[in-house]
C-alpha cells in the first residue's frame, strides 16, 4: 500500500495487491557421457532430461552447440540428433559439446546452467607407400615397400589375394609389403593388388581409408622362329619370320660380320628380309643373334636370346682358259677349258652361231669346248657367242651370274673387179686401177712383175690401187705386167689376184723412107715394111700445086704388099 506523511500526519493508502512469478535455474539431467568415435561412424539421438518441476504452462527446450565441426549441426531441441561423424584429417578432432536447458513460461525464458562432455573423432587413417608401384619382369624381385601412416597410434597391416599364373607372392602381413621374386607363368602381365589398413588405437579402433599397392609382373617372352637355319644362294633375301608367345613382344638382332657377305646388318622388326651377296667363291655364315623384348611400363624384359645361322651359298663364276678370240675364216680355233673357283661347280654352256657360219662342232657342252674349224660364209666378221653358267652341286643349285666367250670369225676378201686387165701403147700411161672387195674396207697390197727387162716404167709393189705410170716398151714384142695382188681384210688375207696391163710397142719401120722420083704419068708404089709383128699402116698423100692428082689417104696395103 501506498502512505502519504506530511508532519505530524500519516496517511494511509487503500491496499493493492500484485503477483510476482519466479523462474527457476534448471539442470540437465541427462548422464552425457565423454566418447571416442570413428569417422564417418553414425551416433543415436540422445534424449534431454532436466530437474525441472512441473509447472502448468511452462515449457523445457535444449540448446546445443559444438565447438568443433564434428558433423553436429548447432540446434535446439528436446533431443540431440543422431549424426555422422566427420573427420576428414589425419588425427583425431576432440570437440566439446555443450548443452544449455530453457525453462519457458508466460512469456519468460530463463536459461539453465550448461552442461558439456566431449566427443573424439578418430580420423580414417591413410596408409603410405614407400615406394610406387612396381612394374618387374617375371623371375626379378621386388624391392620392399615400407607402410606408414601420418595418423599417430595406428597398427598397419596389408593382405593380397593369390593371383593365378603368379608364383612367389606373399599373401598377407604387417608394417612392410616384403621382398619377393615373382615368377608369371603365362604370357601376359599380370598385376598383384596389395590392400593395405591403418587401424588407430585406443578406446576406438577405426580402421582407415583401404589403400591398393600395385605391383605388376610382366612376362618373359619366349622366341619362335620359322626356320632356325637357312640355306640361300647369293643375292637371294633372308625370310626369317620371328615371333612369340607374349603380344606386343618387340625383336631386335645383332650380327657377327663375316667380310665375304654383304647385305647384313643389325636391325630390329618381326621380320629378318635381308639380301645377301657372297662375294667369295665358297659358302659363307651369317649369324643374327636375336633377342625378344616386352615392354609394359617403362620395363623392358628380355627373353633368351636365340641364335640363327644363314648358309649364304656363292654364285659360281665361270672363267675360260683362253680370252675372246678373233680368226681368219678357215681356221681352226684351240680347245678353251671352262672352270670355277666355286669347288664342284656344275657348268655348262651353249653357242648362239650366227647364219654364214659353219664348221661349229656342237651348240652345247660342259666343261670344254672344243676345237673347231670356223667358215665364215658371208662378206663381214661373224661372232659366235658361247655363253656359260655354273651351279653349286647341292640342293639349292645356286646359279652364278653367265659369262661369255666371244670367237670371231673374219671373212676372207676377194676381188670383185670385173675387168682385170688393160692395154696402153709404149710411152702411154695406163688408166689408174681401183680396186674392189668383197669386203668393205679391205686393203690390198701388190707385186708387180714384167715379161721382159724392155719393159720400165712400172712400180714393182705398193698397197692400195695401182696408180697411173707411163709405162715404155722398148720391144718389139707386145709385154705384159702382170700384178700379183692380194686382199687384206679384219687382218686376214684374202685370196690372191693377178692383175695385166699389155704394153704394146712403138711399130718402127725397116724399110727405106727415103724420096722417090718417078716420071710423070708413072705409077708411084712404096712397100713399107716393120719389124712389129701384126702392124697396120696408115696413109695420107696431100694435093700438091703443079700435080693434077688430089689429095687422098688410106689404110693398109694391096695384095702386093704396096701401097699405089
């Protein structure tokens, strides 16, 4: 009530009542407990309580809160959720949870006293490797692979399951993936997957991300070859086709050098095409030296290198006893021996004879052929060629390359001219003579001889045509030089010719030429007389002044003898 005093009087108020409500401080009841969690690991809800007293229209509600994230979301609510726990480090989180009850009514909220405990998050721990993965060949070790983790307290371990074709492997163990010599049995890579655990200590033992190690095995290649020895002739290729039980196996080869073989060289393919030529007289070795490789990874593995050996037979090389020969048409030539280097070769040879030639013996033979008399019916030199080629006297019969014998037969020339001989008079020059071949371009040469000493003017011998002489006959006889020529073709003579030229003399007169008188009206008669045997006379008798006869002339003389 309300009291007024004002002295010396006090006055009292009427009375007037009020309400006042007070709210309690309640407590959480709820036994919250401190825990150690795994990640990723799904909690129950967890209901509130507090020491609240009933009270009509009042209300209880509970707040929460986490320090750290832990996968809780902040709320309110009678109950804490259920949740996944996340810890996506290497160690474990601690986060403390703290828990404050509200006390509601009419309007009025009064937050009680907070209430914590703590929740740990063991991390899902990773394993590490020491070593990358591994790529090996077949019947290599490993190196050892060491485990760890950088999440503290955690055992490690690590299982394999058993792969088929793979021998060696361990299957199980702790801290170390070991060393191990692993032997593939088949002819493909196979790969051995290591799956490794940490797994932490403590009130909760999580185990961790599962962690492969992968450690592959390649194989070993085994070589196949098509043929492991071979026998070729010279300048035929090799056909070594190679292979292998593994795909994808690579082929490289070496060669030991032989220096009579050429061709070879060292290389690498699934195939050994190689042209070969053995340039010595006797069968060579080549040796290629193979080696199959597979490759998975960067790791080359080599398989057991196989040896392959290539006969190289020779190509035979005929040679002749004698060397190419040229003849005169008629003659014989010598017998040629035909032979190789190359030990029991087989040779044989045949002859192309060209038309115009006869006298060949035989168009074929071995190893000889043989003397021959050769014709040569036509008017230029003719060549037989014998052509000859050797095997080797084995199974391949390796022909060498053919050589050849040349014989040529020259032709034999002769005059063709069609007169041969000429007259001239003593003192006269003879008409130049040209002289003509069967074959062209003969050259000829020649001798001269006279019938008498009375006959000069003559060259007694010269090559080529008989050029032109003023030839004397100092006789009274007809003389005769007679030329002894003889064709020269291709260095051959031909047959010999006798050429004339008939000088005939200068006809003298012994009878007397000395004037005659006679008497007018007479008839004049004069008898000439030479010592030339078969001479003609001729005549002339010019007009003279004072004389009535006319001029006249004539030839020869009467049946007397005379000339009237």
């Amino acid at each position: 009530k309300a009291i007024y005093t004002e002295a010396p009087l006090t006055c009292d108020a009427t009375p007037k009542a009020f309400t006042f409500t007070i709210l309690p401080t309640i407590n959480v009841t709820t036994a919250l407990h401190d825990r150690t969690l795994c990640t990723g690991q799904t909690t129950t809800a967890v209901s509130l309580t507090s020491d609240a007293v009933a009270f009509v229209g009042a209300t209880v509600k509970y707040r929460w809160s986490s320090d750290v994230a832990i996968g809780l979301s902040n709320g309110e609510g009678l109950a804490i959720p259920s949740f996944t726990t996340i810890n996506n480090g290497s160690n474990p989180i601690t986060s403390e949870i703290t828990v404050v009850p509200i006390y509601t009514y009419a309007g009025k909220t009064c937050e009680g006293t907070p209430k914590s405990y703590r929740i740990i998050v063991n991390p899902a721990a990773r394993i590490d490797f020491s070593l990358p993965n591994q790529t090996i060949c077949s019947n290599s070790t490993t190196a050892a692979v060491d485990l760890s983790s950088i999440t503290a307290n955690v055992d490690l371990a690590w299982t394999a399951q058993t792969v088929a074709g793979i021998v060696g492997m361990a299957t199980s163990g702790t801290n170390q993936i070991p060393t191990q010599t692993l032997i593939n049995n088949t002819s493909a890579p196979i790969t051995i997957i290591y799956k490794a655990k940490a797994i932490t200590r403590g009130d909760a033992n999580c185990e961790g991300v599962e962690t492969e190690y992968r450690i592959t095995v390649n194989p070993i290649p085994t070589l196949t070859v098509n043929q492991i020895n071979q026998t070729i002739c010279s300048n035929q290729s090799t056909n070594i086709i190679l292979g292998s039980n593994v795909l994808g196996t690579q082929y490289s080869w070496s060669v030991s050098a032989n220096p009579n073989v050429t061709g070879v060289s060292s290389g690498t393919g699934a195939s050994i095409i190689q042209n070969l030529i053995n340039t010595s007289a006797i069968p060579q070795t080549v040796k290629y030296t193979v080696v199959p490789t597979f490759e998975n990874a960067l790791v080359a593995c080599h398989g057991d290198a196989l040896a392959i050996e290539i006969t190289v037979n020779p190509s035979p090389i005929v040679s002749f006893s004698g060397g190419d020969l040229s003849i005169c048409s008629g003659k014989t030539s010598p017998a040629v021996t035909l032979s190789s280097s190359t030990p029991n070769a087989q040779i044989t040879w045949a002859a192309n004879v060209p038309v115009g030639i006869t006298g060949v013996a035989t168009l074929s033979g071995t190893n000889t052929i043989p003397t021959e008399t050769l014709m040569n019916n036509a008017n230029v030199p003719l060549t037989i060629i014998y052509t000859a080629s050797a095997k080797t006297d084995d199974a391949n019969a390796c022909a060498g390359s053919t050589a050849t014998y040349r014989v040529t037969v020259n032709p034999v020339a002769r005059l063709i001219n069609t007169n041969l001989a000429q007259t001239v008079c003593a003192g006269g020059r003879n008409t130049a003579v040209i002289f003509q071949s069967n074959v062209a371009n003969a050259t000829f040469s020649w001798t001269a001889t006279a019938s008498s000493n009375q006959l000069t003017g003559f060259i007694t011998s010269g090559n080529g045509n008989i050029p032109v002489q003023t030839l004397m006959n100092s006789s009274t006889q007809v003389q005769k030089i007679t030329y002894t020529v003889k064709p020269i073709a291709y260095g051959c003579e031909g047959q010999t010719a006798i050429y004339e030229i008939d000088v005939y003399p200068s006809p003298m007169f012994t009878s007397s030429t000395l004037a005659t008188e006679i008497c007018s009206g007479k008839t004049f008669r004069y008898t000439p007389v030479s010592s030339t045997s078969g001479v003609t006379f001729k005549w002339t008798r010019a007009a003279i002044l004072g004389i009535s006869n006319a001029a006249a002339s004539g030839i020869g003389i009467d049946a007397a003898g005379s000339i009237s």
